[in-house]
C-alpha cells in the first residue's frame, strides 16, 4: 500500500477554434506567426486598459462542462490571481477561484482493474500566461525570452479529484478528454500548447509534488512514471518528500525541482473590479439543445445501429473524424465488414505512419470492401492494397490489376510456384542444404510463368512454404 500512486490531473485547455482572445480583440491565429506579433495594449496589461470577456468562449466554457457531466452554476465571477512570473506582463491573471463556471462532473475511464469513474471537482475559465522560450533547460539555461502571443488566450482548466491510478489511467482520461473536446469542436488538438497538464502525484502516506509543463496526452506516461520512480526512490533511501513544484524536461525525461508548492493564500485572490458577475443559468438550455452526440452516445448506437461489436465502437468513435468516416462508408458497404477494416486495419496502418484518417478517401474503402465482398481479392491482398495507397496513391483497381492481387491472379501464382518447385529439384535441394540463393532461381522461374506479373516477395514467401510442404 505504501507504493499506491495517486494521481489528480489540472488539464488546461486552449479553446484555439474562438477568432479572437479571451479579454481583447487580438487574433487567435499565431502559432505560425513571429514572436509578439499578435499582442495590443489589453492583453499586455498595460495601464489604462480594460478587459472585456468574449461571450463565445463563455458558452464554449459550457459546453465543455455539460459535456463532462458538471452542473454549470448560476452566476460566474472572475478573480485576479496575483503572482510575478515574466509570462504574466500585469503580474497577475485573471482566473476564477469561488465561483467557477462548472462543478461536479465526471468520466468514465478504462482503468487498470476494469472502468474507473473520474471524478470532476471543477471546470473554470482564464487566461493563457505567455511562452517562456528558454536558452538550454529550464534549470540551467543562461537566459530565457518570453513570446506573449499566446497571453490572453482563452483557456479553461478541468481538475479532477485524486481518482487516477496509474500513468495509463492518466493518459486513459486524457485521451477521453481530447476526443470530447474534438466531437464538441472548441479547440485544435494538433496545435502547440493546445492542451497542457500539471498533475499532482503522490504516494500513499506521503505528500504531493506538482509536476507541471506535461504538454498534452501523449507525454503524461513518461513524465508520470519518471516522478513515481523518483518518489520511490527518495523513500528508498530513508528520505521524505517534499511537496513542491516540480517541472517536466521534455528532452531529458526527468522532473526538476523549480520552487516549494504554493498554496492559494499565496496567490491572494480577489474579484476582478474590471469585470463584473456573470449570470449564465438563463444560457444553459440553449446551449445543451446544441451539444452534438458525445462518443459514449455514439458508441452505443454504433452498436445497436450497425451490429458491431463494443469493441469496434470504442474504436472507432474515439475520434470524431474516424466516426465520421466509418458512418459514410457504411452507407455504402457491409458495416459490420467496415468496421472490421477500418478499426483493425485501416487505423493500424494510418498509426504506423503517424498519418490521419483525412489520409484515406472512403470511396477507396468502398471499392476495397466491395471487392472483398466479391471475393474478387484476398484478405492479404486488400492489406497490400491499403498500404500501397498510404505509401505510393492510386486507386484499388489500378494496384490490383499492376500488382496482380486479384483472387484469380492469386490463384495462377501459386499454380505457377508449385510447377517451379516440382521442375526445379536441383535448387530445391541447394536451398534444403543452406544455399539461400537457390531460392532466387526458383522465384525466377515463378516470374517467368506468371509473365512478371508476381510480387517477387510474395512469390519468395509462397515458395518457402510449398519447399516446407513437400
């Protein structure tokens, strides 16, 4: 028991699909633009200036914590929260801290010992600090710039209760998150500093220490298993954790220790005079009648609807461009057939070449699956098929017919190995004696009866296995 981990997550969500910032009138589309070039007198703080809240990405803030199952609060209120950081140019940011937007909310996760419900403790609007560009790692380097671009963004933060498990279930959770927030179409995943996690850790007895600046889903294992390792060990040594911050080195893969862990005291909150409350109950019913089908609701009628298994729904409808793919392919072929394809082939290879499912048209999904239906190809031969379209292009017809990949292709190769094997005795012994180069004879021969048209590795392939038969 003492070895348990518990993992609390404060994810920071940048609502990047709004035009402009949270507070100003500043554009949201930088990240392919210089540094300080998207930045006006209110979102650097300087004097004079007042914020002014913009109402869509209040009601994109609502969305977001309907969709987590959150009871969205009747009356909002923002806070300065107070603390000097060189990303915070007004040397505060403006947060809430009483009264947030959403509470009591909750997921449910994959866990280690079968589904794990997470609980949400609160959902809460702010603003984006800057970009701190630092000149080596962050411990050593010999000087840092700041990019406020990014400040002022609008950014909503979801904190979960201590419910987390493990590393996986930490990364189970953001997953889920992601493919929430991409189905409700508040944010763009793919950008820099889209999604952003601190995380609380600690083992059981001891106390916490906050590992910050994990940037998105896929870091949060490595950097997670990095700090339990090294929690394990102080222990191991006689040794007590300390509760502090600590920050993520991408590059090296450690945790280093930045300052002691701030309490809220510390940051001596209080109402934002510039913004008064808001009263956002009146807003709710409009915006849950517009809330799109989630992924569970998705899944179960993905189920019901097409008659696949629970398994293939999960699979499929974990991203909503993938749901959306298989929905159009199934109109015009087997669904159940579809899924099979698209979720254990068609994914597999796109995660191999870290492509997306924009990579793959669904009328070359039809037209392989329609021929499968024919039997006019093999199972195999559709896998070549999918991969030669994913590598080189072109359509399923084309590299059948250029590759020979046809069932009744097929059929001739493998009447043409068993003749070269039957008239090729002398090389099959060579190969049987450990003359690997025989081999290359007898596939020649394949080639000659098949008038080229033979994958040569597959011919390879196909005659090892007839030498074994014999």
């Amino acid at each position: 028991m003492e070895n348990e981990v518990i993992i609390g997550l404060e994810v920071h969500v940048q609502l990047n699909k709004l035009n402009s910032k949270l507070f100003c009138s500043c554009s949201t589309d930088y990240h392919d633009d210089d540094p300080n070039t998207h930045t006006c007198p209110v979102c650097l703080g300087l004097p004079g200036t007042l914020p002014m809240i913009n109402k869509k990405a209040v009601e994109y803030a609502i969305r977001v914590a309907l969709a987590l199952g959150c009871v969205v609060q009747e009356e909002t209120l923002f806070y300065r929260k107070n603390y000097y950081y060189p990303d915070l140019p007004k040397a505060f940011q403006i947060t809430q801290y009483d009264y947030p937007l959403g509470l009591g909310g909750h997921m449910l996760i994959k866990g280690e010992d079968g589904e794990r419900v997470v609980r949400i403790n609160r959902v809460h609007m702010e603003e984006d600090p800057g970009r701190l560009v630092h000149a080596g790692t962050i411990d050593r380097a010999k000087y840092t710039m700041v990019d406020y671009n990014r400040c002022g963004m609008a950014l909503l933060e979801v904190v979960t209760e201590p419910d987390l498990r493990s590393p996986k279930e930490a990364r189970a959770f953001l997953d889920k998150l992601r493919s929430i927030l991409d189905y409700l179409d508040v944010f763009d995943g793919d950008l820099e500093g889209a999604m952003r996690v601190d995380s609380n850790l600690s083992l059981v007895g001891g106390d916490r220490a906050e590992v910050k600046n994990i940037s998105g889903h896929k870091g949060v294992e490595k950097a997670l298993n990095y700090e339990i390792t090294r929690q394990k060990n102080v222990r191991r040594r006689g040794m007590k954790v300390v509760q502090e911050t600590r920050h993520y080195d991408e590059l090296r893969g450690v945790t280093v220790s930045i300052r002691t862990k701030e309490e809220a005291h510390d940051y001596r909150y209080f109402p934002e005079p510039d913004l008064v409350p808001m009263r956002i109950a009146d807003w709710v019913p409009r915006v849950q009648e517009e809330l799109p089908e989630l992924p569970d609701a998705k899944r179960d009628r993905f189920r019901t609807q097409y008659g696949i298994t629970d398994d293939h729904a999960k699979s499929l409808t974990s991203e909503i461009k993938v749901a959306n793919f298989y929905e159009r392919v199934a109109g015009k072929a087997p669904p159940k057939l579809a899924a099979v394809w698209i979720a254990d082939v068609l994914k597999g290879e796109l995660n191999y070449r870290d492509l997306s499912i924009e990579n793959f048209h669904e009328d070359q999904m039809v037209e392989i699956l329609k021929m499968l239906e024919l039997e006019a190809i093999t199972e195999k031969g559709a896998v070549e098929v999918v991969r030669q379209i994913l590598d080189e292009g072109g359509s399923p017809a084309e590299i059948v017919k250029a590759r020979g990949l046809g069932k009744a292709e097929d059929d001739a190769v493998r009447v043409a190995v068993r003749a070269a094997v039957a008239e090729c005795g002398p090389a099959v012994e060579d190969y049987r004696g450990g003359n690997e180069k025989a081999i290359n004879f007898i596939v020649g021969q394949v080639m000659k009866k098949t008038r080229g048209r033979a994958d040569p590795g597959e011919a390879n392939r196909l005659v090892r296995e007839a030498i074994e038969e014999l």
